[in-house]
C-alpha cells in the first residue's frame, strides 16, 4: 500500500515538473528558435535532458546504455514502449531526425519546432510518393552527418508484444542504402502507466546491420534485436 501511494505522490511530482518546464521550453522556442536554428536545437536537446533529469530524481527512473552508438550516419530502429524514449531522443544521439507521423508534425508550435529540427513527417496513405519524399529529405539529413531514427512497429507497442515490422521500414532500408542499428528498449512496464514505478530502463544498441540483405533477412533481424528485452 505504502509502495502505491508514493508511486503516486512521485508521479504527480513528476508531471508538475517535467510539464511545467516543457511549458518553460516552449517559450523559449517561441522566443528565440525563430532567429536561430543553433538556439532551436539547444532548446530541444535541453528539453530532452530535463525529462532525463526528471524521471531519474523524481520518479527513480534510471538509464542504462548496452552496446555501442556508432559515430557514421545511420539508421536506428528502436523498440518503441512508451514516451520515454522517444522524448530522450535529442538527448541520447547527435541531432537525430525522426521518422514522425505527418498529424504530428502539424500540431501548432510542435509541428512547426520538429520540421524546423530536420524530422521526418511519414504521409502513410501517399503510398510510393510519400515513400519517396522521405527518401529525400532522408538522404539530405544522413549528409548532414545526422542519424535517422524510425519506429518500425509502426507506434507504441505493450512490453511482451512482438507485432511484425510495419511495410514501410523494408522499403526505406532499400531505398536510403544505410546500415541499420536495432535498439531494443524496456521502457513500457516502468514508464508507460499514469503511476510510473521506480527502476532502471534499458535501451541495448545491437548489432550494426549493413545494407542490401533482401527483405526477410533485415526484417527478421531487426525484429529479433529490438524484442530482445520483452521476456
């Protein structure tokens, strides 16, 4: 009973101090991104180490990092389980751009703050003109020297689920020629509740997968590496 009710007094904690400065962040974006894309990305990348920083001291929240980030552009798929990860993005990579869904970027301000950082709005219904376009944009980010991130479930997904790879990841792995890193996260059973439990998350670089397997090779390990922490 005890553990439950400070579950939830760290939450409550938790979300007037992570919202309360994400409204902080937003002025800031308001005040000065429009002026400077350096000052944009400082605010986004600070705004992720503030949530870093929250979810640690307050909800108990810990981080831990297995395998290595490699330094040359590529593109990481991530286990995607709650917000957590996707926030703590700016923070963990060197201005990654984001395969986002296109209602995302449209959002007011938002939408605005993620095109402006170089995210990629993915169209779904467009088919292979949309498919085409972030191939664009994509390419120009990677030679820019900038990883690319995707969510090839397709969106978030309950810890222990192992749903295929959504069409579209095998597409862009063919057509941007990168090689890929799978990163496997635990982040739903601690995070992805509205009383957040204290613990350590995992988020485990695997293997460097390098371009031109056929479909069924990459697909299937990219999904094996990025369930590897749902037992």
């Amino acid at each position: 009973m005890m553990a439950a009710v400070v579950s939830v007094v760290r939450s409550l904690l938790f979300y007037a101090a992570f919202y309360g400065g994400t409204v902080l962040f937003l002025l800031l974006l308001l005040a000065l991104t429009p002026f400077s894309t350096r000052a944009l990305r400082a605010v986004i990348r600070a705004w992720g180490e503030w949530h870093r920083t929250c979810a640690r001291w307050l909800l108990g929240i810990h981080l831990r990092f297995e395998g290595h980030a490699p330094d040359e552009p590529v593109l990481y798929a991530f286990k995607h389980e709650s917000f957590y990860e996707a926030i703590d993005l700016p923070a963990q990579l060197r201005l990654p751009a984001v395969f986002v869904k296109a209602e995302l970027a449209q959002l007011p301000l938002w939408g605005k703050a993620s095109t402006r950082w170089g995210n990629i709005p993915v169209e779904r219904a467009e088919g292979a003109k949309a498919l085409r376009a972030m191939r664009k944009s994509a390419l120009q980010r990677s030679a820019e020297g900038r990883p690319l991130v995707i969510f090839p479930e397709g969106t978030r997904v309950p810890h222990g689920q192992r749903p295929p790879l959504q069409s579209g990841f095998a597409g862009l792995y063919k057509l941007l020629g990168l090689p890929v890193v799978p990163v496997a996260v635990n982040s739903g059973p601690l995070y992805h509740r509205r009383w957040k439990r204290p613990g350590t998350i995992v988020m485990r670089y695997g293997e460097t997968i390098p371009p031109g397997l056929p479909r069924e090779e990459v697909e299937a390990r990219v999904h094996a590496a990025i369930n590897a922490l749902n037992a």
